[in-house]
C-alpha cells in the first residue's frame, strides 16, 4: 500500500519575506533569463538553491553553494522548521477559477511499478547526476514531485483549516496557497484513505529514481538502516476531473530532407482535411477544432487517424499515432513544445519545418493505463498549473 508520513516542513518565514518572491517554478521548466529575473526578486530566492550557480571567488560548486545557503537561511531565521511533522494542503488557484487542491507529504518510496507507486509515462534518457549532487549536498528535498492517487475521496477529506500559512501569486496569475495539517486524527484519516489505492507519478519521474539512488547510497552506508531517505516530497492530487488540468504536449520537426512530403507521410495513417494557409485565420479556426492538426510553412491541415492506425499503434493515443509517422520519415529533429503557440511560432518563425498538434489526454485514460500498469508515450501530458518550489521544503535531517 502507498504511505504518506508527515514531516517537519522547513519554510520561509513570512514576516521576513514577501512569498510571492521566493518561490519559483520546478527547475526543469526554468530556462536561464527567468532563472536570472527570478534571482533579482530576492537573495531568498528558491531558485538560488534549486538551480544553484558555482560561486569561482569562493571555490565552490554549485552544489556546495546550494547547501550554503540553505544552512545561512537557517541560521538568520529566513526559514524556519516546523516544531511537529505535519501534513501540507496545497491549492492552485488559476486567474478563470479553476483550482486544484492536494497535499504535501513524504511519500515513501517504492520501486516504480511495485508497492501501488506507478509511473505515467516512459522517461527520456536523461542525466540525473544533477539532481542526485544536489540531493547529496543539501540533504533537502527542494521540490515535489507530482503524484495522482487513485483514491476517491482524498479531495474531501484534506481540512483546510485556518488560514494559509503561505499565499503567493505567481508570474502566470496563478494563486498559491499552503496549510499546515498537524492535527494527529486529521493527519490519520488522510492516510487511511491515501493507502487504499495506487498512486501514479505525474510530474517528476527523474527525481523519484534520484530519491531511489540516494536512499540505494544510504541504505548501503548505513548496514541497510531505514532513515528520512526512505522517502520524498510529493504533492499528491486525487485523480479526478475536477482536480486536474491536462494539456498535450505538441511536437515540432525539423532537419528533414528537402523533398520531404508532410501530406504524402501523414496520408499512410490519417486522413487530412486541408483547413487552409498557415495564417493567423486558420490557425485560429484549428485552435477551435477536437482534432489533430498538421502545420507546416505553407498550409495547415486537420488530421483524422484511420481505423487501422490504432491497431498498428497499439493504443488510441495521439502520441502513440504520431511515433507511427515519425518512425518511417528518416532523418529528423523532434521537439516537444508545451504550448500550441510555442509550436507554431517555431514553424512560422522556420525554427521548424512542421508542427503537429495533439489532444489531451483525459483522465479515464491516465486511469485506466495506471490500472493495466501501462506507460504512456514520453511528453504524453503537461499537467498544469505547475506546483512551486519554495512553499515549503523537506529536510532529511530534522
């Protein structure tokens, strides 16, 4: 069964700091301006410890930078550690209503696809030492990852007591607030209700297997004695429409041949509606359609899959269905792009020679592929809005 144990959150002190300029978003979305415009907000700043820089004056790595400042914060009382464990409830507000409300807690760790902890998607290749350094050196969990429980009734039963203990408001509009659930009945109810179903991984499958590397070294360290490192910070969401956003992640192409034909590739497994040139009219006619869509330079089509293109593809997928085409065009660049504009602008801009564009998956189908323990495609899903790091992280220390 899946296990969500409370712990002595380490967190900003809001009397010191304004939140809304420490937090930050997952490091993994964070690219270098908004790394250096989120630095400028505050020398709190979570994104000096989550995407730390080598400081060359002093001699030290950037990971040693890291727990520096995590230990200074400390010690000047910018954060402070909660005096009991406790369970964290966690709510997103977007600027149209929607909201999203889960908890944070010290997930314990079990090997993806054992002990009801399931992976959603197949992982790209990708270093972990980063993230494994940094763990190493500050022996914090900075940022959550993202999981889904399966559970019905997890939303109803978080007690969002009191007022927030963090409320912050972020560059996308969206509204952050945590509370602090340390009532020892309020705190058993929740578990109770969480172990009684699997629990999938959204949002941070590399940092999950850098949980498990650690607590391999830790374990190994130790004589195999249990410790804080059994565990990682997570936020957990219960699996239902009314908690969730879903977006696809679409796909942009480049480095083709120059005779490639787009229609005459994507003709072997779908049947395309011409919906226009790629101007701004018909991309905005395609932005209201239920359909794939293929864009390239000159024209934009809707794409409809044949019947036997699920068969071949082995899922109903569009993710699945576009790794069909893609396996047979030879020589190509693929990028995954998490916004629709962000892909058009790359083929408009001729950063890209296509773009195709997906639906979202729903969450019957991300249900019912974590029930026949099955991965989805790489980049299937963009959960949005995105959890912030600096609401509150977790020690392995306290």
């Amino acid at each position: 069964m899946p296990d969500l144990e409370p712990f002595r959150g380490l967190r900003y002190d809001s009397g010191a700091v304004r939140i809304t300029d420490v937090i930050a978003p997952p490091y993994d979305v964070v690219g270098s301006a908004d790394r250096t415009r989120l630095a400028s907000r505050s020398a709190g700043n979570a994104i000096l410890v989550e995407l730390p820089e080598p400081d060359l004056a002093g001699g030290l790595d950037r990971y040693a930078v890291a727990s520096a400042l995590l230990s200074r914060w400390r010690a000047n009382g910018l954060l402070v550690p909660d005096k009991v464990p406790a369970l964290y409830p966690y709510r997103m507000t977007t600027r149209d209503g929607r909201t999203t409300t889960g908890v944070i807690g010290a997930l314990v760790l079990g090997e993806p696809g054992a002990d009801d902890i399931l992976p959603h998607e197949q992982t790209m290749p990708k270093p972990r030492s980063d993230r494994l350094d940094l763990l190493r050196a500050t022996r914090v969990n900075t940022s959550p990852i993202w999981g889904l429980s399966l559970a019905t009734g997890l939303s109803a039963t978080l007690q969002l007591v009191g007022d927030p203990v963090a409320d912050a408001v972020d560059d996308d509009g969206v509204r952050h607030q945590l509370w602090v659930m340390d009532d020892a009945a309020a705190i058993e109810a929740l578990r109770q209700v969480f172990a009684g179903a699997p629990v999938v991984i959204a949002d941070g499958h590399h940092r999950y297997e850098t949980a498990l590397a650690y607590r391999r070294e830790r374990r190994a360290a130790a004589g195999d004695a249990p410790g804080p490192y059994d565990a990682v910070m997570a936020l957990i969401v219960e699996l239902s429409d009314d908690q969730l956003h879903v977006d696809p992640i679409h796909r942009t192409v480049s480095g083709l041949d120059p005779g490639f034909d787009a229609v005459a590739a994507f003709g072997g497994w779908f049947d395309l509606v011409r919906a226009g040139p790629t101007n701004e009219r018909t991309l905005g006619a395609l932005a209201d359609t239920p359909s794939m869509a293929l864009v390239t330079a000159d024209s934009s089509y809707m794409l409809f899959p044949k019947p036997e293109s699920y068969e071949a593809a082995g899922s109903e997928l569009d993710s699945s269905l576009v790794e069909l085409v893609l396996a047979d065009v030879g020589h190509h660049e693929l990028t995954y792009r998490n916004s629709r504009d962000e892909a058009l602008r790359a083929v408009t801009a001729g950063d890209a020679d296509l773009a195709v564009l997906l639906r979202p998956v729903t969450v019957d189908q991300i249900a019912e592929w974590a029930g026949e323990r099955r991965k989805m495609p790489p980049k299937t899903s963009y959960f949005s809005p995105k959890p912030r790091t600096g609401m509150v992280f977790r020690s392995l220390e306290d």
